[in-house]
C-alpha cells in the first residue's frame, strides 16, 4: 500500500514528499530538504537519497538536511 507523506511547514506551507510503499518498510520515511533549491523528497525513494538533491543535485550536509 503506496503513502503520501505531506507535511506542514511553517515558512513554505505544505510540502508534498511523495509516496512510500508501507509494505516494503513498514511504513518507516526519512523526510530530506535541500536548502539550496527547497526540493522535498523521502530518502528511502532514491539510493542516494541522504547525501544527494534529485532535483539539483547539491550534496552534502552543507545543502541536505533531515527534516525532523
């Protein structure tokens, strides 16, 4: 059974994740943010997913950050 992870944030609104499959890994979803062009996305959706905007790709702790 496939997620959508929407979260409210207090600057930009909602912001949309994406969809993670519960059957897969229970569920569990790492949310990431770029600070350098605000993409939104769930780590375990891409193999370089905690190191690595897909839409930019800015890497590093310097430009992703976990989103708590």
């Amino acid at each position: 059974m496939e997620i959508r992870v929407i979260d409210c944030d207090a600057i930009v609104g909602f912001v949309d994740y994406g969809t993670i499959d519960s059957e897969k890994n229970g569920g569990y979803s790492t949310k990431m943010r770029c600070k350098k062009c605000g993409a939104a996305w769930l780590a375990e959706n891409y193999v370089t997913g905690h190191d690595t905007c897909p839409k930019c790709g800015a890497t590093g702790k310097k430009y992703v950050i976990s989103v708590e």
